[in-house]
C-alpha cells in the first residue's frame, strides 16, 4: 500500500486507493453516512492506510472540481491517472453538459 505524502493535501494514491476514493466520492453524492462507514471499512481492511483517512474524509466537504484537482495531485502512479481520468473525466463531462443544456448552450 502507497501512502507517501505528496501534493498540498498530503494524500497519495495508487491506481487501486484512486479507483475506491472514486467509489467512495460517488456514494457520498448518494448517502454520507454510507460514504463514511465504507471510508472506515477500507481503512479497517487496510486497503486505505489510516494517515489517508482525514484528507479522503475532507474530499467529501469539498465540490467536485476541486476534489478533482486535489485527486489529480493524489496519484502516486500512471494506473492511478488513468483510473481518475476514465472514472473522473466522464462525471466532469457530464456536470457540464447538465449545465450547459440548463442554458441552453450545449453543442452535441
């Protein structure tokens, strides 16, 4: 397990920790508390290392965009910026197009 510091939010991830953190942002968007319980079960089985816990708990307060900035600093390995940018480019995409066809101003 990777848990070296890096990046201004002293959180470094490995392809596999990106793929849960992911996971785990996505069900905070749905439940918190679940998002909180399976932070800790990740920890518990040591898949997450217990340094990582407070600055993966903070992604959750934050918005998507920089939460994305600060995962983008995160990765400690080329498997981790690929897995942000396959499970994270789509979300940031789909954010947009929501927005942008709200105003009326989508090309498709």
């Amino acid at each position: 397990m990777n848990s070296n510091v890096s990046g201004p939010s002293g959180l470094s991830l490995d392809g596999t920790q990106m793929r849960h953190v992911i996971a785990l942002l996505d069900l905070h968007a749905d439940s918190p508390s679940q998002a909180l319980i399976a932070l800790d079960e990740l920890v518990d089985a040591g898949r997450l290392a217990p340094a990582q816990r407070p600055a993966i708990a903070a992604l959750f307060s934050l918005g998507a965009g920089k939460a994305d900035r600060l995962l983008n600093e995160a990765c400690a390995d080329d498997e981790a910026v690929e897995c942000l940018l396959q499970l994270r480019t789509h979300e940031a995409r789909m954010v947009f197009v929501g927005k942008a066809t709200a105003r009326g101003t989508a090309r498709v």
